[in-house]
C-alpha cells in the first residue's frame, strides 16, 4: 500500500484549470520529485495534499486513511509536513523557538509553553522538547546558532531551518516545495545531502524541484506535470529521455 494516493484529483480557480483528474502515488521510505514548467500545478498539488485548499473532485488518501475532508492541523498529526517555497520562518524568535513552535503537534504543553521565559524549572515534558529541538538543530548544521535571530541567518541557512521546523512534527512524509529556490552552489550541495540523510532516517520526501541535477541525483520516481495534467512518470533516467518532458520542461532550460 503507497504512503500517499491521489485519485481523480482535480482543482480550478474560475474557468483556469490547474490540476485536472490527476492519480498519483507515493511510495513509503523512497524521494519522488514533481517537476514541470511555472504553472503547471505543482504548489496547488501541495496545498491540496495539506489542506491548504479543498479539490474540487478526487480522493486523497494517507498511510490507509482517507483524509480529503480533514483540516490542515489534523494531516500534520498523521504525519505530513511541508516547506514553502517562500520562506515563512518567524524571524523575531530564535533559531531554536523556531524548531520548538514545529514539536508543538507532538508535545502537550501548549504551544507558547517553551516561549514564555525560562522558569525555574522546567516542566519534564519542555526540557524533553528542547532536547529533541537541539538534536534537529544538530541534525541542519545549526546548533551553534539556537540563541540567534532566525532573520539574522544566511538565506541557505534559513532554508535549512525550515527544513528543521517541518521533521520536528515528526512527519511519516515531508513535502519540500523548491526547497532550494536562490541558493548558490555550495548551499545546494549540502541541502542536497540534508534531503538524502532525512530519507536515510525513514522520511518519505516529495520534492518540487526546478534544479534538474538535483532531482535526477536525489529521486528515485519523477512525475511531470504540465498544463494541470501527468505527461510523464518513472525513474530519472526514463523521464528525461521523454519527447514530452523534453518538449515541455527540460527542453526550455
């Protein structure tokens, strides 16, 4: 049974079709990346997945469950996660209350608990949740930086942050939607190995992603949407010798 099955998935904005009766699967512990051009469907995908937006047709199913009817907050709880390809960090608080606002759908605490000061002791559960915080930092690269600013940080270390708030809720899978949008060369390269040691660590990624090397190196399935619609599926080296993919993405590069 796939991680995550999508049937008949359709959605428009008016008279615009963005996705129409779109079957996807996604198979448990592996990287499978959407690609196509600007306007192809793929964040609306993504916010349909979440429940960001509702389909206007089509089932949507998560580890068994059908969750097409269920809000935003209750999908995270079952294990899905996401990135934004427009960073939403919130840059007043630090690194690390970042990472603790991201533990908040699996600690009992409330979610201003950590953040309202240090007491003079800690309550079991808040020490537990800093733990965790810290060893997600360590996981980033960003531990020497759990006292600054988030908005102090370097654009690729924000990114990687965000990366460190979304496994915080302990995601079953994490959607990474172009996670690495305006990084340079050597930013790239370490995200690149971030991606590929979450999954080591059983994290079942779906990555929207424009920089082909990336894909092609990380995924193992690729599925190309253009127009709304699938034109193309299956491994890298299969998807990038497609006529249609060819014509309508990777040919325009």
């Amino acid at each position: 049974m796939p991680l995550l099955a999508v049937d008949g998935l359709s959605r428009s904005f008016g008279k615009l079709v963005v996705l129409s009766k779109l079957d996807l699967t996604v198979e448990a512990g592996g990287i499978h990346a959407i690609i196509g051009p600007n306007g192809a469907g793929k964040t609306t995908f993504f916010n349909l997945v979440t429940g960001a937006l509702d389909p206007d047709a089509g089932r949507i199913r998560f580890d068994g469950n059908d969750i097409v009817d269920l809000p935003p907050y209750r999908r995270t709880a079952l294990g899905i996660c996401r990135t934004f390809q427009n960073i939403r960090l919130f840059g007043s608080m630090t690194v690390l209350e970042n990472v603790l606002l991201g533990l908040h759908c699996r600690t009992r605490g409330g979610l201003l608990t950590p953040l309202l000061g240090v007491p003079l002791r800690r309550p079991p559960a808040e020490a537990g949740a800093r733990r965790r915080a810290v060893e997600i930092l360590e996981l980033v690269g960003l531990a020497g930086k759990a006292t600054r600013p988030a908005v102090e940080l370097p654009y690729g270390e924000q990114r990687r942050l965000e990366v460190a708030r979304a496994l915080a809720s302990e995601p079953k899978l994490l959607l990474l939607d172009e996670p690495s949008a305006g990084m340079n060369t050597q930013e790239t390269i370490e995200l690149e190995a971030l991606i590929a040691e979450v999954n080591r660590r059983g994290v079942t990624i779906l990555l929207i992603e424009h920089k082909m090397s990336l894909v092609m190196k990380l995924s193992r399935v690729v599925t190309v949407l253009n127009f709304g619609s699938k034109i193309a599926e299956g491994s890298p080296a299969l998807v990038q010798r497609d006529p249609r993919v060819v014509e309508a993405y990777l040919g325009s590069e």
